[in-house]
C-alpha cells in the first residue's frame, strides 16, 4: 500500500526506493507484482497508481480503521 500511495502523483523508481525503506531487489519485485495486478503502470521510468490502485488504497485505508476502531 505505501508504494501505491507513494506512486499516486507519479514517481521515479529511486524515489519508491527511499520513501518505502525497501531494497532494490524488494522495490522491484513489488513494482513488478503491482503492475501485473494493474495497480501501478510505468511511462518513461515514472510509476503512477492506476484507478484500480487508488481502489486498493481506499480499501486497505478502511481495513485499518476498521482493526483500530474493533473492541479487543
């Protein structure tokens, strides 16, 4: 989810790399697994979340207030 959200506006690859705190090889293999699932597409080495991507983001954003907001 932080690399779709990352990638919202656009971002090179380097940029992911920093702001997510994953390695190359890591960075790459996500990027690659979010593409195949067309979350996140790549045009002239910047990656941009895709509209399914945006629907991921908002889904996982409502999974995680739901965990904090159930009673324990």
């Amino acid at each position: 989810m932080e690399i779709l959200k990352e990638a919202k506006r656009g971002t090179k690859k380097t940029h992911i790399l920093s702001r997510v705190g994953l390695s190359f090889d890591q960075t790459q293999k996500y990027l690659n697994a979010l593409e195949k699932a067309e979350f996140i597409t790549e045009e002239s080495g910047f990656w941009k979340t895709t509209e399914k991507g945006f629907h991921v983001i908002e889904a996982c954003e409502i999974c995680s207030r739901l965990m904090r907001e159930a009673p324990y």
